[in-house]
C-alpha cells in the first residue's frame, strides 16, 4: 500500500503538476491530523477542531477523487479557497489569534499558492489571500474580543512551537520531495536525450556510411550513361540519354544534400579555406547556372563591383554550394522575368572584407506565414502552388547551416507573387586587395547534349586503376577509352602493391574506401615500399564520400589530386593531364572558345545607398528636405464623393475646401494596403540596402499596422512607431534623416530615434470639435459643448494617442495668441534649434501672424512653416494649427 502511494507521487504515470498536488494533499492530511491531536492534548475538546476536522475530510476526499476524475486545476481551486477563506482564518480566531501559532499557517497557505497556480489563477489567489489575511489581522485588532483566547501562557508557548515544527517540516518535506521529483525527471530527460542522441547519430551516421553505397551505383549509371552520349548518333538514342543524365543528376543532387545535412546536424561539417579567385568564383557559378536559366528563357544580370578583391581566402566550395542554391531556387521559382547575381565588398577592416553577395528573382515570392519556415529541412512552402516543381526542400536549410558555420548572415525580403532577395554577408580575408576591375563574363553556347571530343591522346601514358568494385573500374576505362592510355586494374590495394613492383605509371588512380586496405593505408605503403617502382608517382584519389568527410584525411595524407564520384569524364581528363609528361602527349585539344562564347548582360548600376529613411505623407515634410535628404514618402487615401485620391500625389490642401470646412467635411483618410506597402518597400529597397519607415502615431490610424505587416516579408525593413503626427513626426524623420547621412548603421538610428522622439512637444489647436468628432476622436457631447460656446479645442499626442487636452475660447485669432503664450511659457525646458508650424487652410496674414507670436515669445533659430497633408486637414478642418519642438536637447541638428 506504502509502495503504491509513492508511486502516486514519484512515478511517471502521473503528471508532475498532478504529482505535486497528491504529495501537498498527504502533507496536508498529516498536518491537520497532528492539528487535531495537539489540540485534543492542549486545550482538551476545542471548538478549533471543527475547522480541522473539516479540512481533514476535504482534502481525504479530493485526495481519493484525484484518481477517479484527475480534474487537478478543480480540486486545487476546492482547497485554495477552503484554507484561504475558511481553515486559517478560523484557526486565527479560535487560537489565540498572534498568541498562538496559527499565524504560521497562513505563510503555508502563501506557499501552496506558489506551488500550485501560475499565471493569471496564481495572480488571483495572491491577491485573494493578502485581502483575506490583512481583512483577518485588522479584524482581529479592532474586535479582540472575536479572538477566542488560549487557555494558558503555557498553552500558547506549546501552540506555537507545534505550528513553528509542523510549518517548518510541512515546508521541508514538500521542498525536498519535489527536489527528488525534480532529479528523477532530470535523470529521466538526460536518459532521453542520450537516446535520442543515439537515434541521431544512428540516423546520420547511417547516411554517411550510406555514401560510398549510394554513389557507386549512381557512378556507374552516370559513367555508362555518359558512354551512351559519347558514341551514339542517334537522335532519339540520345535524347533518352540526356533525360537519364539530368534525372541521374537530380539523384546525386539530392543524395548529396542529404549526406551534407547528416553532416552538419554530426557537426562534422569542416570549412576548409583556401585562397580564390573572386572572378573565378564568379565566372564557374554563371557557367553552371546560365544554361538553366537559358532554357527558361530568364534574364540573367550580372552586377559585381569593380572594387571587389581579387584574391581572399575562405572556403571556396561552400561558398559555391550556398550560392548555387541560392541561383537554383531563383531559376526554379521563376517562370518570366529575371534572375539577378549581384556582389559588393562591404565593409574592409583589418585585412578582411565583408562580402555581400544578393541573389534577386521575379519569380512567385514567399508568402508572410511562410518566412518563419523558411530554413526548415525536409519543408517546402505553398505545396499546391509548387507541387511541379523539383526540390526535397534541403536546399535553404542546407544554405543557411553553412553560411552560419562561415560566420556570416543570410537574409532574406519578398514580396509574394513578386520575387524575393536572398543576401549573404560572409567576412573573408584579403590576400590580394587589387581591385577585380570591369570582368567581362562570357557564356557557353551549349547543345542540349553537346558530341564528345576528347581532350588529349597519349598511347604511351600508363595509369593504374585501383577499384574494389568492377563496375566502377570499367567505367573509368571507357571514359578514358579515347584518350588511348594504357591502363591496367587492381581490385585491391595488396594487389596494387604487387603491380607497382613490377611496372611504373604515371598515375595511380586509388579508391578512398576499400575492405581490408583502404585507400589511405594503400597510398602510404606504395610510398615507403621497398624496391617499388611508383613511391613518387602522382597519386590521384577517387572516393564516394563527400569532400568534407574525405578532406582531411587527403590534407594530412598529401595525395596528389582528388576526383569525386560519380567520376565525370572531362575532370577525369582534366586531372591526368596536371601529371603525365608533356612529351608522352601527342594530341592535346585547343579550345576554341572566342567562336563559342557570348557575353553575359552586365550591368552597373549606380551604388545604392546604405540606409533609406521613408515615412508617411502626414509626416508634412517641405519638398525642400525630401529632396535634401531624399526622404521616400509614402501616401494615404482621400475618400471623397467625387472617388479615391491619393493624399499629396492625386489631391493637396489647395483643392480641399469643396470637402471639407471648419465644422464639417466629407472627405476620409484611409491607410493604404498591405500590398502596396510591400511594394513601396520592395521599390526603395532597388535605392538602398535597408529602409527605415518611421510611422504616424499608432492609435491614430492604421498606416503603422499596415506597414508593419508589410515589412515581415523583409528583413532589410524596419518600421517605427514615431509617437507622434504632423510636425512632430517630421522632426523624427529630419532628425533619423541626418544620422542615415552622416553613416550611423541602421541599428544605431533605431535606437537614437526611440529616444529622440520622446524629446518632442507637439501642439494643436483646432477651429471646431465636430469634425474631430466625426471621426471618432472625442465624444459628443464634448464636441456639442465646444459647439454651443465656440470653444477651440487643443490637442495633444500622448503613448501614440491624441486628445483634447484644453480649449481655448474667443475668436480664432486671439485663441491662436493665447494657445501660442501658455505652450511657449517654460522657456528653459525649449531647444531654441527649430519648430516645425503646420497648418491647415490658414492665409498668409494668419500665418504672419503665427510667426510674430511665436517670435515674440520665443526666438527660434529656424522655423518650418508647412502646409498640412489633406489626411491631418480633413480630420480636424480647416483653420487648424500645429507647432512641434525639441525639449532639452542638442541631437537634432538638421
């Protein structure tokens, strides 16, 4: 019985939240018995046992019932409110009140509060328990004769000792039993992740082993395949050739992806630099994906900086691999249009340079949900939409675990059904800082399947092919058919190591994986072997394994040369060429290229800026500084009777007066669309390489919404919620707009905006509340009051909401005079730098005289007077006026 009832509470049957309230409920049960026996003992037969016999038998119940129902959350509601509202505070008056030791209890019940609730249930009994337990003590204090007293000092004494020992051990015994439930589910965790730890390591070391398997069949496939092409004059025999050839290809591809996962998740994936050719790189990456793009009848443009190092060093295959991806998933996702390569050489400190190399498509875009999936493996997004196109969704995954492993950063913007942006960042060190210059890309022109045309023929030459597999070996002898080499197999390195001491060859092709003598172990017998004729002969080796499972072994072995399978012919040839001696050649093939080639289209854009501040057209920015600082502007709607206009582009404040007067207007600001912000985003983005959108205020309209939405499909876009509207928001965006000029980084500007915008005042006054009211700003019968007294209210941007915060009374202008006096009084908390007026409607003698009142009393250095965007004038009508300036601070040069 004792066994089962630990279980209850130490075995993993249950919940541990379930768990816990069991071993609460024994305690408690414990407790309420030894209660009633103290008091038995202490105080004879006392009305106090009531209360404890009572929450004896509860928790009895709930403890039974807990394993019928398991209803938990019910049953520790039952007994928080029976201890909080009924057992402690009885225990509180029936035992002496603070003589006794029932004041201990209520800590305990604090406790069981802490152990049991969480979030807002665990703020609701706190709050509960500290009303009952403070409503007990002052109670007790102002009514003492409710606090039945105990009947001696001794009694007391023995009373609080019981409480202060059962409080005491209660605590303990919780707090160490759910220590050991704690270590137990710790132990248990650790076991379950060891497991699957195995499982993975099994999953991937599978994989792995799994390479050498693969391959050679698919070598063999394509190695025969490539024989068929080779030989075959028959259309339609090649043709069928050619599909196999590319479906065999696709085969490797994905096999390759999955062996390259398996190695990065074994973090075995090793990136091994080594010093390139940046118009090498390049140049290989347009040769192997023009072809596609070609065959879709894609643009290719090609835009690399002139100013990009020569030479750096990296790892110049993952490199290749991530852009590669990048270019396939372009082409793949691109049904018309363009495919664009671009490449910049950021940032250069210390000897190294921060390479930023952009991939950009028109094709069908990621949706907004999708993004957060992006670099999932084994996941593909809109699988309806992309059902027909090719891909095991590695691709990305893959791209991004490597750009990591380099230390760099991949980002992405899209706009759905109008392409994307995919940007690498990768710090690479300069060997050679010469610039690249102004390359000229050329590109094969390319048959579908091209006819064969060997690259040399040297009869003399004699090679040896050491292959555990026959179908391998015979592969790589008709690739080399043509090439009239001598060649001689071996099956083994034993007998490799036989042959070697009877004949010389130039070569030694040697298969990496062998049973009994592996290709490492054969390479270092041949060169320390007594007597052998080949201990300085190149020695080329040939493996299954991808280049990072084999790449170290061949650095600290030194072979002389490394061919992946499947074995291609031309690198076949290309490779014995590096060794055999030039006198031994009798026919080389001299390539022909300037008859074959054309140039890539490349273009040379003007450099985009680095950081592009946009904002809303309420932002009431004078032409002069948008052009300045060259400040994108993004519009709002004017619905009107007459149709939709967009706000400063299709309508102006100089044609508002047919919509809107001083107490009505018919004319509606509405925020864009998403889509259109998107658009707006993807446009400025061509102009430079972030953008940052500072927002009106957000409780005003919904244009910050709608812009945020719009930036989750880019991460070069972040959009900021100013605060503020009208002269206020320009100030934040003048302000952000000299940082973006003067080279603070993005992140810089962000956080010095977040700041400067809470330095801002920004006043209003407006003609009449009707209008202010129509749209939903105030309530009526405020807009009524001010109606039946002329009052002009004023207006004030507070957490990104506006209000009436005053009114002024009178006529217009000397309302203006007195709004101006009472804002303009606390001179010393005034930057006298700037302040920006706005107005709506207002004439040329109003303003005038704006200008002398707020010359008179305060001496600004500059003053922008600008005329409101028809979004702010149709809100609050015309005659409305707005001043905005900077409190206390010396950041806001413009």
């Amino acid at each position: 019985m004792l066994k089962k009832l630990f279980e209850t509470i130490y075995g993993r049957d249950y919940e541990l939240r379930e768990r816990i309230f069991r071993m609460l409920i024994l305690v408690g049960i414990c407790l309420a018995g030894m209660g009633i026996v103290e008091c038995i003992i202490l105080m004879d037969v006392h009305v106090i046992v009531i209360p404890l016999f009572v929450l004896l038998i509860v928790m009895g119940i709930v403890f039974l019932a807990t394993f019928k129902y398991r209803k938990i959350n019910f049953a520790s509601s039952i007994i928080g409110f029976l201890i909080i509202l009924a057992v402690f505070p009885a225990m509180f008056f029936l035992s002496g009140g603070l003589e006794g030791g029932s004041v201990l209890w209520f800590s305990l019940g604090i406790f069981y509060i802490f152990l049991m609730f969480s979030g807002k249930k665990l703020m609701f009994f706190l709050l509960l328990s500290l009303v009952v337990d403070i409503f007990t003590y002052l109670y007790g204090y102002y009514h003492p004769e409710a606090i039945t007293p105990m009947d001696s000092r001794a009694a007391a004494f023995l009373d609080s000792i019981f409480a202060m020992l059962a409080v005491g051990f209660a605590g303990g015994i919780i707090l160490k039993a759910q220590s050991r439930m704690f270590y137990i589910e710790q132990d248990v965790t650790k076991k379950q992740q060891k497991e699957l730890e195995k499982m993975s390591d099994a999953k991937n070391n599978f994989f792995a082993s799994m390479s050498h398997e693969i391959r050679t069949p698919i070598n063999t496939i394509i190695g025969l395949n490539e024989m068929i092409l080779r030989e075959s004059r028959e259309s339609v025999t090649r043709d069928y050739a050619q599909n196999i050839q590319n479906a065999s290809k696709m085969l490797l591809n994905l096999v390759n992806d999955i062996l390259d996962l398996s190695q990065i998740e074994m973090k075995k994936m090793e990136i091994i630099p080594i010093e390139y050719s940046t118009e090498d790189l390049f140049g290989n990456l347009i040769d192997m994906i023009q072809v596609r793009l070609v065959e879709k009848k894609l643009e290719f443009q090609v835009d690399i900086d002139e100013k990009l190092p020569s030479v750096l060093y990296g790892d110049v295959k993952r490199i290749s691999q991530v852009l590669l991806n990048l270019l396939t998933n372009a082409a793949k996702y691109t049904e018309t249009g363009s495919v664009k390569l671009s490449a910049r050489a950021e940032s250069i400190m210390d000897g190294t340079v921060c390479l930023k190399i952009s991939v950009t498509d028109t094709g069908i875009g990621i949706r907004n949900e999708n993004l957060q999936y992006l670099y999932d493996a084994f996941r593909r997004a809109d699988i309806k939409r992309n059902m027909k196109i090719e891909g095991s969704g590695l691709g990305l995954s893959i791209t991004k675990q490597l750009v990591d492993l380099m230390e760099g950063e991949i980002t992405v913007d899209s706009i759905y059904t109008k392409g994307s942006v995919f940007t690498v960042l990768l710090p690479q060190k300069i060997i050679d800082n010469t610039p690249v210059g102004n390359i000229t890309f050329l590109s094969r022109k390319r048959q579908t399947a091209e006819l064969y045309e060997k690259s040399f023929e040297a009869p003399e030459a004699r090679i040896l092919i050491v292959d555990d597999n026959p179908m391998n070996t015979m592969v790589e002898c008709q690739l080399l058919k043509e090439t009239k080499i001598q060649i001689d197999t071996a099956q083994s390195g034993a007998e490799c190591l036989e042959m070697t001491k009877r004949k010389y060859y130039h070569v030694i092709l040697l298969d990496y994986m062998m049973p009994e003598m592996n290709g490492v172990e054969t390479l270092r017998q041949i060169r320390r072997q007594e007597n052998g004729l080949c201990r300085d002969t190149a020695i080329v080796v040939l493996s299954a394994s991808s280049v990072t499972e084999a790449g170290q072994n061949l650095l600290e072995e030194a072979f002389d040369g490394y061919l992946e399978k499947p074995i291609q012919g031309i690198a076949l040839e290309t490779e014995l060429l590096k060794f055999i001696p030039e006198d031994i050649i009798e026919y080389r093939k001299i390539p022909n290229e300037p008859e074959t080639r054309t140039e890539i289209q490349k273009i040379s854009h003007h450099k985009r800026k680095k950081i592009c501040i946009t904002t809303d057209c309420v932002s009431d920015l004078p032409d002069q500084y948008i052009e300045k600082y060259d400040i994108g502007i993004m519009y709002l709607y004017i619905n009107t009777e007459s149709g939709r206009f967009a706000d400063t582009w299709e309508i102006a404040t100089d044609s508002l007066n047919q919509y809107v007067t001083e107490t009505t207007s018919t004319a509606v600001a509405t925020s864009v669309s998403v889509e259109e912000y998107e658009a707006f985003f993807a446009d400025m983005l061509t102009q430079a390489e972030q953008v940052i959108h500072i927002s009106m205020a957000k409780h005003v309209g919904k244009s910050y919404e709608t812009a945020l939405m719009a930036s989750r499909g880019f991460d070069h876009v972040k959009v900021i919620d100013s605060g503020l509207i009208s002269g206020g928001q320009g100030l934040v965006v003048l302000y952000a707009a000299r940082l973006a000029l003067e080279g603070y980084s993005g992140g810089d500007i962000c956080q010095m905006v977040e700041k400067i915008k809470k330095k801002i005042d920004s006043h209003f006054m407006i003609p009449n509340a009707a209008i202010f009211q129509q749209h939903g700003y105030t309530s009526k019968t405020i807009a009524k009051i001010c109606e039946m007294f002329g009052f002009h209210p004023t207006l004030k941007i507070s957490q990104s909401r506006i209000g009436i915060c005053g009114i002024r009374a009178g006529k217009t202008e000397n309302a203006w005079k007195r709004f101006i006096h009472w804002h303009l009084l606390r001179k010393k908390r005034i930057s006298s730098d700037i302040i920006f007026i706005s107005h709506a409607g207002c004439t040329v003698e109003q303003l005038d005289l704006i200008r002398r009142e707020i010359k008179r009393h305060y001496p600004f250095k500059r003053v922008i007077v600008q005329r409101t965007s028809v979004s702010i004038a149709c809100s609050t009508g015309i005659g409305t006026i707005g001043f905005s300036y900077y409190i206390n601070t010396t950041e806001n040069d413009i």
